[in-house]
C-alpha cells in the first residue's frame, strides 16, 4: 500500500515538478512569467487532440512541447522586445491561454483520451516494495527527473549556464561583459515554456487522460510558488513539489480513514503549507535576497 | 532590418491618450478575424458582444451590478500596483470581506434598523484590509513574495467560506442546504432605480472610490509618495517615505475596497452567502486595472468595458452560438494590447535599414526624438 | 474595408435596432412555443449539464417545430444566475429551466416579474409564486441497486465513495448505498472521501487512487467527472458511473450507471405550456417515471444483474421502497421502525447518516 501511494504521490508532483523547474530556469535569467498557467493549459489540450487524432501520447507530447514554447514566445515578444510590464503581460497570458484552450478544447470534451503507456521494465518492476515506483511508472516521471539533472548541470557546470545566471542577477554589468542578454531570455523563455507545456500534456495524457475546461486547476500557480520556496535551487523544487503532492494525497488519505477534521481545512493544507514554508525560507531577508536573482522582474533595454 | 526601441525623452502625451483605443481597435479587429476563423459572421458577432448589451436600460443596469465589483476593486488594485506592490490575492479579500459583512445579519438576524446596512460595509471593509495585511506584513517584516502569499490566501479563503457555510453558519431553516440565510430587508443593499432595474449602490460606491481615488493620486502628498516609491524605492527612501508603510497602506486600502465590493455584492446582488459569490472578480479586476492603465477615473472605463464584453458574451452564446469561453479569449486579447501599445507611450519605434554599426555605436549615446 | 465594415455594422445596428421597437412575437407563442435552459456547467462535461442538454434535444425531436429552444451554458451562480435568467425572460422564452440548486432564488426573483413567464427549477424547494415549479429526481433508488450490486461483486466488502458536498442529496445516496449493500452483506463498509467540488478530474482521479490504496475494491462517485471511472478501471477496480453510461471509460469494469434522464419530464412540461395545461408542480420521480435510469448491467456475474434488475423493477412498481426500516441512525438511535417508509421531508433535508457509515458527518 505506501508504495501505491508513493507512485500516487510521484504522479500528482510530476507536473509541478516540471513547470516549476522550466520557470525557475526563466527566472534565473531574471524573468518573471506568471504565464506559467496558460502555457500548462494550452499544452494539455494541445497534447491530448494531437494524441487523440494520432492516435501517438509522444506525438502528443511532443506537440504540447512545441505550443508550449511558441505561447511563451508571445509573452516574450512583449516583454523582451517591446518591454512591456513582466507581471501584467504574464496575467494577459494565463488569460487568453485558458480562454484559447477552452475554445479549441470543445470538441473534445467527454472523450477518453490516449493513456502513455507505463515504462514497466520487466523483472526489475517486479521487485517486491520499490519495484514499480523506481521502475514501473510513465515515462515522464523519468523524464522529470532527467530534467532536474539536466537544470542542475546546466545551471551550475557549465559556461552557458553562467551567463544565464549573470544575467539574472546583473543584466547591465553582464550586457557590458558583451553578453546577449535578450537572446539569453529569450532562450530562457522559451524552455520554460516547453517544460510547462509538457507538464500540461502529463495532465491530459497520464494524470486523467481526457480534456476538461481549466484542467490545470491552479497548478501553474502552484508551480510558480514551489520556484520561490525552492530558492531556485533545482533539487529543492523536486523537495517541494513532492512535499506539496504528498500533502495533497496525504488529506484525501485521512479523509478515507476517517479523521474527523473538516475536510476544507484538510483540503487547505496544501496552500497553507506553502505559505508557511515561503516565510521561513524568506525569514532571513540577507539570505533571501542573495538568493533571489536580482534582476527578477526588471524591464532591460540595451542602449546603443 | 529590425525593430528598434528608442526611448523618449518624455512621455508621449498623444499616446497616452490614443493607446487604450488603438489597443480596442486592435482587439474588435483580432477578434472579428477569430469570429471569422471559427465560421461567424464577425461583424454580427461584434454587434452582439458590444453593442446590443448598450440598447436596453434593463442591459445598461445589468452592466452596473457586473462592473461595480470590478471597478471597486481595480481602483484598489491601481494603488498596489502603482506602488509596486502586487495584490494577486483581491479575490481572497472579496471574500473574507462578504464574510466579516455578513456577520450581522446572520448571527443577529432580530437586530434590524438602519444601522445594520452601513455597520454591515464597515465591517466588510475592516475585514478585505485584515485580510490584505496578512500578505502585507509577510512583505514588510520577512520580505516574503507577496504575489504567492496572496494567492495562496485565494484558496484558504474560498475553503473558509465554503466550511462556514455548510456548517456554522448553514440556514436553520434551509434544508441543510450549503447556504447562509436570506438577509432581512434592512440589510440588503438598495437598488438606485428600482423601477428600471437592479443596479445597486455597490455601483456608487465604485464611483465615489474611483474620483475619491483619483483625486488622492492626482492632486496629493500620499499619491505622489504611492507613484514615487513604486517607480524607484531608493528615490522614495530619499523622499523619507517609509517602504514598509507604503507596503500596509496600499494593501490594506486594496483589501478594504475589495472587502467593501464583496459585501456590496453578497448584499445588493446576491441577498445572503453561498459557497461561491464570486465568478472571479478578484481576478478580472487585475485586467480592468491594467486596461484602465493604472488610472482610477480609466479604470471606471475598463470595468465597464469588461463587463461589456461578459454580458455581450452571454448574448452573442444565445443568438449566434459562440461559446462563452470566446469572452475569456477576447479578455485575454484585449489586455495583450493595452499592454504592447502602451509601450508606444515610452518608447518610438523605429525601423532600421542600415546593418548593425561599430562598436561606437555601444557608447550609450542617446537618441533623442 | 472599414467603409465597408462600417457600412455593414450601422445597417445591422438599424435593422436591430427595428426589431427590437416590433413587440417581442407574442403574436408566435401559441404556434411556437420556446423553451429555454440555463446550465451551470459545460454541456461538454459528460455529466450533469450534459444530460440536461439531452433533455432538450429530447424536446426538439418530440416537437420538432413547435418547439423553439435556446440555452445558455456554464453560468455561475450567484449575480450572474439572475441576469441570464433575465435575459430569457425578456427575449420571449415561455418556459424556462433553471438546472442548478443554486439557481433557486434568482428563478423566484425573476419569476416575480415575469408572472407570464413559466420556470422550472431543479433540486430546489422555493415555489414563491404560482409560476415557478420544481422538480428533482429520486437518485438514491438507483444507489440502493448500486449498493445491492456492489455487496454482491466485492471481495472485500468495502466500497469506496467519492462524494462532492456533504448535502442532502448526497448523504441520502450514500446511505441508499450503504443500505442496499447492507441488504445482502450487513457489515459492508463505506469509505467517503469529501472532493468538495462537482466537477474536478484531478482531484476526483487522485480521490479515487487514495480509496483503491486505502484497500476499496469498488468505486463509485457522487461527483461528475469520468475521472474515479478511468481510475478504477487502470488498476482493475469495479466501479459505477455517474449521471451518463460512462462505459466507453471503462469498458470492463463499469458495472452500471445512474442515468439522469430528464427527456420524458422536459417534453412533458414543454408540452404543456404549449397546450395551456402547465400548472404549478412539485415533482420528485425515479425509475417509475423514467427520470432515473439505470445503464445495462454489465461486468458482474448473471445471478448478481438478475437480482439488480429484480430489485429495480420492485422499486418501480413501488412494491419498495428502499428507506424500509428497521433503520438506526449511526449514533445508534431509531430512526425507521419494521416496515416503516421515510417520508420525503426526511429525505430532502437528510443531514444524518445510517448506521454503519465510518465518517462524521461535518455540522
């Protein structure tokens, strides 16, 4: 039974895990996309009719992936080029994304989707206690942590991830070190919005394999919030996201069992969670501030 | 060839002015090319999402009740923002706001007079600011990402609700059914023009708010600290206006405001609490305070606009069958705009022929215009 | 192009602009009667709305071109309600279906200004004026079949139940399910877990895997999503549909669904407001009426579908009823004596739970 509830648990922070991570990279570059819902959304419904009429999950996936990246692209554009104001143009993004991908979704509501299959590697899922959650689950949950590795490497071993960062924290001394900062953010942007499109396509294509209106339910937001509380340290946001989906589990398990507490306040516990662990990390404002990418947020425009 | 962005010197006066309905012709223009795509006539579908709503008083009352909340509270909002303090949680205070408001009429239903109804907003007020100085003081004190917190705070407070009203706070008399009881007559919200539609108070008090606030932003030592500490805090700190209070103030006005539409709507529209007295508005009032460009008197403007399109929405589903999620699309469109022209009022657009220049052209010499 | 545009927009801005000064065709009523829905979900959602939506299909066909039909979909309730309610009222609907509990006050307000105007409210209980109706459906006499099935089909004797609210309506299914299963295995248990939400995939799907690792073998759900049924049928698990035959969601292991069929009720009422006969009403019917359907029974072994539809045609034909006591509450106490029947009172505003329910109810 806990192994059960362990996948159950892999399956709901699997999502979260993934957006957060593309926006954490986004954020490291020193962009704030509050996007990240839309992009999530259009990449469900963009997984799941490309799955259904191909009757392929990759190609699904992999047509989320690309809708992903092309939405964030518009966020981009706007605040990248024509400089527009990060957090409204973000909001502007989650908006028309919900809207865009109800209009385009009504077709499809009521239909059982395509399932991706699960990567169940014979004799080695069959291992009694850890045999499916190591190795009989969907492929994206491998995937999610390949990308944390990934993130990670990139971010903190290599040149290009140097200059991702420098740029985050420093985007004038960095564009007179002759670094292309809006390439980079656009760069930046861009993988953000594949991740979070991906992450979309996990919902429609794994999690519930059908297409509903608003299917992504506030986990953009939530995505956003684990970047924060993971100090835009890659390991930490997987921490958080597991965190935050064993909680959710964790409220439905107690309520089967019977414990007698309200099952609203059960089901705040996520979000109240969140909070309390967004003030401790930001008790200490010295560290939360060498934390932060300084320049999360501000407009740049190279002067020539 | 590229696009270049030369900064003005000055603010562009005609495009502050022009930009918001460049932005509309831009949208009305996106979206009769979506109509079309989707196999509507888009000239009928425009008539129907922004002109038929206009052509009966019963219509026009009906704008009032939807834009009153989002005026309310985008007038709020245009403080924080201004302030560089970034309230996504005014949902969550319209909210607990209708709850602090409502306590009267529910828990002492046999206390009736005139009072009741102006006690009533008072508490609804008190209660959006208590709730937005959680978020608030989290800011001040730990420096901890407002966005998230009062966000997170949307979600506690809808459970909030929902728990009061499917337990404490459940109609004696309803069935068991999740809802509050009806308020008595002392404390519902008057209509302004009963005879010709429902449109409440809630709508003058939008009004007052947005003059009242304008007027502070305009014309006051207070406005000016709101606009200078949002634009560059070092320039506030040498102002000696304090960070921290500006932090608390602008929330707790925000909540306040956003409290008082909440009771406003539970009370005038509504007549007691449900599970969910709101579609929303916390949220689409971040839309009409960036369309309203951060301006109380052009947020009165985009809260009507917007409750336009909500009301033209419904009415283009019933004669012409496109679908109500059309009217979060064209939002979404609408807010695009306003935001990519505004940036015509910082910044000329130029088109640059010539290949990139020499490394002197990185000097940083200013353009002018 | 603008000219052009603009040219087009005056001319259909004038021609609007007559037709709303021509009164608003009474002159038509008798001929055609329109009839118009006010949904509080998509019509896409498979479940609740969906199924009213077939209603008025279902009135279309009947009618054909007597019948002029218009609906509004996914309307919040709350301010909201009231205008689109309006809205119908004033474009010249006849009779007009309000499908939401939580459109019970603003059909009585709008009702109060439209005394020509009939209104059909579903689940509620408010009748303020003599043009408004009411009208429900007797869902718990399918949870009682379900429950009969479910004891039959388990191993394990526990069935997992994925409630939304904690309203009448459902705890009086959850305790026609515990009753029915009760019937044919007394120490059948019931897990509920509270999804606070009608309609969520995510949550309904997550809800339905913490039952299956809390040890249920059966699933079934009071919320309207065909997540709990995807679910269940990945690990293997019988289960029950909610409001449309959700086989093509589980095909081997559906065991049956309760249908909301409101066809019969919309004909009729539409019918008779195009006859002149419509009159104030109160209706509460089930499978004797056609308001409740079951969908086949399928997945379960021949003995088990025949008693299912032996208990069905019982319940039909009025023969039972399935709140029959002897019946204790769960704090122990009387509550229906042998062979006493609970009245419907009871039963609408039903806020306790039977014994042998393990959950607390929230007061």
């Amino acid at each position: 039974m806990l192994e059960s509830i362990l996948i159950t648990i892999a399956t709901a922070a699997t999502p979260l895990l993934i957006a957060a991570m593309g926006e954490l990279v986004v954020e490291r570059s020193g962009v704030l996309n509050l996007g990240v819902e839309g992009m999530m959304v259009m990449g469900a419904i963009t997984g799941f009719a490309v799955a259904l009429s191909t009757g392929s999950p990759w190609l699904g996936v992999l047509a989320a992936v690309v809708v992903g990246a092309a939405f964030s692209l518009l966020f981009g554009f706007l605040t990248l080029t024509l400089v527009t104001n990060q957090v409204a143009t973000g909001l502007a993004l989650t908006l028309f994304g919900l809207g865009l991908s109800g209009m385009l979704g009504e077709g499809f509501v009521g239909r059982p989707g395509v399932k991706m299959a699960n990567l169940d590697i014979p004799v080695l899922s069959d291992i009694p206690f850890i045999g499916r959650l190591l190795f009989g689950q969907d492929p994206i949950f491998y995937l999610s942590i390949l990308l944390t590795i990934a993130v990670a490497y990139f971010l903190f071993s290599t040149r290009a991830g140097l200059k991702l960062r420098a740029v985050g924290d420093n985007h004038a001394s960095a564009h007179a070190q002759g670094i292309n900062v809006i390439a980079i953010r656009y760069g930046a942007v861009m993988f953000g919005g594949a991740c979070a499109g991906l992450a979309g396509a996990y919902l429609s294509l794994v999690y519930t394999p059908q297409w509903v209106e608003n299917m992504t339910a506030g986990r953009g937001w939530i995505a956003l919030a684990l970047v924060v509380f993971a100090s835009w340290r890659p390991w930490r946001v997987v921490a958080g996201a597991y965190l935050f989906g064993g909680v959710t589990i964790g409220q439905l398990h107690a309520q089967a069992q019977g414990v007698g507490i309200p099952s609203q306040l059960l089901s705040s516990l996520p979000y109240l969670a969140t909070i309390a662990v967004l003030v401790i990390i930001s008790r200490n404002r010295r560290l939360t501030l060498m934390n932060t990418p300084a320049s999360l947020g501000r407009p740049f425009v190279p002067d020539r | 060839m590229r696009l270049e962005l030369v900064r003005r010197p000055r603010q562009s006066a005609l495009f502050s002015v022009l930009s918001p309905f460049i932005a509309l012709a831009l949208t009305l223009i996106a979206g009769a090319i979506m109509f079309a795509f989707l196999g509507k006539n888009p000239v009928t579908a425009l008539y129907y999402f922004f002109i038929e709503p206009l052509l009966e008083v019963w219509s026009l009352h009906e704008l009032a009740v939807k834009a009153a909340p989002l005026i309310l509270i985008g007038v709020g909002l245009s403080i924080c923002y201004l302030s560089n303090n970034w309230n996504i949680g005014a949902e969550g205070q319209f909210i607990i706001g209708a709850i602090t408001g409502s306590i009267l009429p529910i828990l002492f239903p046999e206390w009736q007079n005139a009072f009741v109804l102006p006690l009533m907003l008072l508490m609804g007020m008190l209660g959006g600011a208590a709730y937005a100085s959680i978020p608030a003081f989290l800011k001040a004190r730990f420096s901890t990402n407002e966005i998230l917190t009062s966000l997170m705070l949307v979600y506690v407070a809808q459970l909030f609700l929902d728990w009061l009203v499917r337990g404490p706070w459940r109609n004696p008399e309803g069935f068991n059914f999740p809802e509050s009881r009806n308020f008595h007559a002392d404390a519902i919200l008057p209509e302004i023009l009963p005879a010709s539609g429902r449109a409440h108070w809630g709508f003058a008090f939008a009004i007052i708010a947005a003059v009242l606030l304008w007027f502070v932003l305009a014309k006051t030592l207070k406005g000016f600290e709101v606009k200078v500490i949002g634009q560059s805090p070092r320039a506030g700190r040498f102002g000696g206006f304090s960070r921290a209070r500006m932090i608390m103030f602008a929330f707790l006005v925000s909540g306040a405001l956003a409290g008082l539409a909440g009771i406003s709507e539970v009370s005038g529209a509504i007549g007691q609490l449900r599970p969910t007295i709101s579609p929303g508005y916390g949220f689409t009032a971040i839309i009409v305070a960036f369309l309203g460009r951060l301006n109380p008197l052009g947020i009165v403007a985009a809260g009507l606009v917007l409750a336009l399109s909500y009301l033209g929405g419904e009415a283009a589903q019933i004669s012409i069958g496109v679908s109500d999620k059309v009217a979060r699309a064209f939002q979404g469109m609408l807010l695009f705009f306003v935001l990519a022209c505004d940036m015509l009022i910082h910044y000329r657009v130029r088109l640059v022929r010539s290949p990139v220049r020499d490394a002197t052209a990185f000097e940083g010499v200013e353009k002018n215009a | 192009m603008m000219k052009t545009i603009k040219a087009s927009a005056l001319a259909v801005f004038a021609v609007a602009a007559a037709t709303a000064i021509v009164p608003g065709g009474t002159a038509f009523a008798q001929d055609k009667t329109k009839a118009c829905f006010v949904y509080v979900g998509p019509i896409g959602d498979f479940g609740w709305s969906y199924q009213h939506h077939q209603g008025l299909l279902d009135v279309e066909e009947a009618m054909g071109d007597k019948v002029e039909t218009a609906y509004l979909e996914s309307v919040p309730e709350g301010a909201d309600a009231e205008r689109a309610i309006e809205r119908f009222a004033r474009s010249g609907c006849d009779i007009i279906f309000t499908t939401s509990f939580g459109y019970m006050d603003p059909t009585n307000k709008v009702a109060a200004k439209f005394p020509d105007v009939k209104f059909e409210h579903a689940t509620g209980y408010k009748r303020e004026h003599p043009n408004v109706s009411t009208y429900n459906s007797r869902f718990y006499e399918g949870r009682y079949i379900q429950g009969v099935i479910a004891a039959n089909v388990s191993e394990k004797g526990v069935a997992g139940y994925i409630a939304s609210f904690p309203i009448p309506e459902v705890v009086m299914g959850i305790n026609a399910f515990i009753l029915g299963a009760q019937s044919v295995n007394p120490d059948f248990k019931v897990k509920v877990v509270w999804a606070n939400t009608w309609f969520d995939p995510g949550k309904e799907a997550d809800a339905a895997k913490a039952l299956i690792d809390q040890g249920v073998d059966i699933i079934t759900q009071h919320t309207d999503s065909t997540a709990p049924m995807q679910v269940a049928a990945e690990r293997g698990i019988k289960a029950f549909g909610q409001a449309s035959d959700m086989l093509e969601f589980g095909p081997e292991t559906q065991l049956t669904s309760i249908i909301d069929d409101w066809g019969p009720y919309y004909v009729e009422r539409v019918k008779a407001v195009h006859e002149g006969t419509w009159e104030q009403k109160d209706v509460w019917a089930g499978l004797a009426e056609g308001h409740v359907v079951m969908a086949p029974y399928k997945n379960m072994p021949d003995e088990v579908a025949a008693q299912a539809k032996e208990i069905e045609e019982k319940i039909r034909s009025g023969e039972f009823h399935p709140f029959t006591g002897p019946i204790k509450k769960q704090d122990g106490s009387d509550w229906l004596a042998e062979g006493e029947v609970a009245d419907d009172g009871t039963l609408l505003g039903m806020n306790f739970y039977v014994e042998g329910v393990d959950d607390k109810l929230p007061n």
